[in-house]
C-alpha cells in the first residue's frame, strides 16, 4: 500500500471520528450519525491532505514509524471532520428555518 494512501486512510478515519464528536457535542449541528461521518470523513480526507501540503512534517506519516506524525494526522483530519461537520450542519439548520 502506498504511503499516500495510508495517509488518505488514516485521516479519513480521524475526520469520521471528530464529525461524530462534533455533531455529538452541539446537537444544533448533528446531522445524525451518518450525516456525521459522512460530513467528518470528507472533511478530513479534504482538510488532511492540505495540512499536509502546508506541513510537510505529517505529509511522511506512512514512510516512517515516527509516532508523532501519525497522532498529527488523525489529530488534523479530526479537526477538519469536526470544522467541515459544523460548518453543513450549520447551513442545514439555516436553510430549515
């Protein structure tokens, strides 16, 4: 498996997790827990791989063991997830009212 794609792998899953904790944490943005990992995967696979090309450091997490880099990714695609969740459940919950 390419590093690129492990990569891909890892912050998918982190961004799934932080839009399931997000939408979890303020239900005025849940869109149910599909809703959430949809929302949180595709924000984390999209917000990942721009935090890796503006640090260079996470883009390497797959070709080296180094720990660090790898809690970097799951941590920066979880805040991507989370952001990209709040950010649909909050246009959702405008274009309702």
């Amino acid at each position: 498996m390419s590093a690129m794609l492990l990569n891909l792998i890892i912050q998918i899953v982190g961004g799934a997790i932080g839009g399931n904790v997000a939408g979890g944490a303020a239900k005025n943005i849940d869109l149910g827990a599909v809703g959430n990992t949809i929302a949180g995967a595709i924000g984390g696979g999209v917000g990942g791989q721009i935090l890796g090309m503006l640090i260079p450091m996470l883009s390497n997490a797959a070709t080296t063991p180094d720990i660090g880099s790898i809690i970097g990714q799951v941590a920066g695609g979880g805040v991507a997830g989370a952001v990209l969740t709040a950010i649909v459940g909050a246009i959702k919950n405008r274009a309702a009212a």
